[in-house]
C-alpha cells in the first residue's frame, strides 16, 4: 500500500466508526498493510509497517496512540521471528498475532471500565473534560449497577467535544451538565472526582490529554479532589517529557499545523505531570503513576 493510500485508509476507518480510538485505527490498517504487502524478506515487512506508521502519523489525527499502539503492535508480532522456518510462516505468524493484539486492545476498553465503575458511587458528582469513550463506557458501567450519580463536563474548545459527551451521557440516564472550561475553579468545589481519559500515558506515568486537563488536574490538587485517569495499555508510550515544552510538538500540534507558525497557533493536547494524577485505571489493573515504568518494562520485555 502506498503513503496515500494507507492514509486514505486510516481515514475512512476513523470517519466511519465513532467507536474506534486513533490507536485502533492504526492497529487496523496496520493489519490491512500486513495482509496485504508483497515484502519477500521479514526486514522488508518490517520496513513496510515503520513506513505505514510514519504515514498515520502525517495525517491530522492526534498521533499520541497511534505512536504507542503503532510501537507495541510491532514488539509484539516480531516476537514470532526467532522459532519460525520460513519467511511465509513468519508472515503467517505475524498476521495471526496481529489479530490477537487487535481482539485484546477491542477488550481493554472493557476491562478498564469494569475496575474504575466501582469508584462511582451512588450520590457522587464527577467531572469530566472534553470526550472520552473509556470515562463513557465506565459511567455505562456504573449506571447498569444502579449506582445514582450526576456528571459536569467541560465543553472541551475548540472542538466543542464535551457537547457529544453530554449528550451521550443524557442518552444513558445519567444526569449531566455542560460546563464552560474556565469554570473548572468555580464547579471544582462542587464535584466529588475527576474522571478524565488519556491520548497517552508518559513512562513517568503522566499524561498527555486535551488541553486543560492540566489546567483541571492542578485545580483538583489545589481542592484535594481525586483525579483518576482512564487508559488502555496500549497507550503507554516510552516517552519522559519533563514540562510542557519538553513535549514534541508533533504530539501537541496536527501534521497541517506543524507547518505553520506555531507561536499563533494553539496546542491541542497538555502534559499533566504524575504527581497530580491521585489513580490510573487501566485494563492492567489500578496502578499508580509510579507503576507505569514498571508496566512498559514488561511490555516490551
């Protein structure tokens, strides 16, 4: 498949189905560029797949977890490589792990739900910012135990995504509010937690997430309100950043704007260092920020 063609599409997978997160996206045209790439050595496959990634990452798509799931999706299919007799049963290996990985990222959304929906509990107020489809599936989670809770969520400029949120919380049962994002300070008080989702986890065991989920986890320091985060392992990504600028501008800027002068333009996604992150729930289990070295070292084992 060529530069164009995979993001055609990766595109066409996201447009289509509101469900499926970057990273799924890009595990799946991954698996498209497997099936169908003409490589004759495993080093040409491999080379195939980096390049795919690399065209993911040029589309106007955030790339947090389409770099990690794109990193993780090749430590674990090359696994294959050292106890297969030929190129053919290697790729006949690969894809058949490549399909494993895939049907266990689908799970995780799942599994990260089920260990955070017992933190909501019945009378409890929450705050959310912008859409998450995991802070979603929880609170689903928790609504079908017949847990009464009510929810605020920020509008989430400038893509307004926190208005779909609202909605789709209303559309479960779940009483909920669109809030301004600078009342965060001001509704702070009023909210029992903070539950936030991640576009990815630092190997610190902070996270990267749409802007002002920074703003919102310093508030909830400030008040002494629990702030948990709701992530997939798939979305741990090897990277340290140590303050805002340290983050790579590619993880905070679209691939158009990248060519832009960036000191107008306004980033999409914040860092929130660990130490204001109170939990993160994940389908490894509940882990704290410290935790999370721990976690990439066996991944990637």
């Amino acid at each position: 498949m060529e530069h164009e063609e995979i993001c055609q599409y990766f595109n066409s997978i996201i447009k289509t189905d509101k469900d499926v997160s970057a990273g799924m996206a890009a595990i799946c045209t991954l698996l498209k560029v497997l099936e169908c790439s003409k490589s004759e050595t495993v080093q040409e496959l491999r080379y195939c797949l980096q390049n795919a990634i690399v065209a993911m990452r040029s589309t106007n798509n955030p790339i947090t977890s389409i770099a990690s799931a794109g990193e993780l999706f090749l430590r674990f299919i090359t696994l294959t490589f050292l106890d297969t007799p030929s190129f053919e049963e290697c790729k006949k290996n690969m894809l058949q792990r490549g399909k494993i990985f895939y049907e266990k990222i689908v799970a995780s959304r799942g599994k990260v739900a089920q260990v955070a929906a017992p933190f909501i509990t019945d009378g409890s107020t929450i705050l959310t910012h912008s859409k998450s489809r995991v802070v979603l599936q929880a609170m689903k989670e928790a609504i079908a135990s017949n847990t009464d809770f009510e929810v605020y969520v920020t509008t989430s400029l400038p893509d307004n995504n926190g208005k779909e949120m609202c909605k789709n919380l209303k559309e479960l049962g779940i009483p909920c509010t669109l809030i301004l994002d600078s009342a965060i300070g001001y509704m702070m008080e009023q909210v029992d937690m903070v539950m936030v989702g991640a576009e990815g986890v630092s190997e610190s065991g902070g996270v990267i997430n749409k802007i002002g989920t920074y703003t919102m986890a310093m508030c909830a320091k400030e008040m002494k309100k629990p702030f948990y985060v709701l992530s997939e392992s798939f979305k741990f990504s090897r990277i340290y950043p140590l303050n805002q600028a340290d983050l790579p501008n590619e993880y905070k800027y679209t691939a158009t704007t990248l060519k832009k002068n960036l000191q107008k333009e306004h980033p999409l996604v914040d860092y929130t260092p660990p130490q204001y992150i109170s939990l993160l729930f994940t389908d490894l289990g509940i882990l704290n920020p410290s935790a999370i070295s721990d976690e990439l070292i066996k991944l990637y084992l």
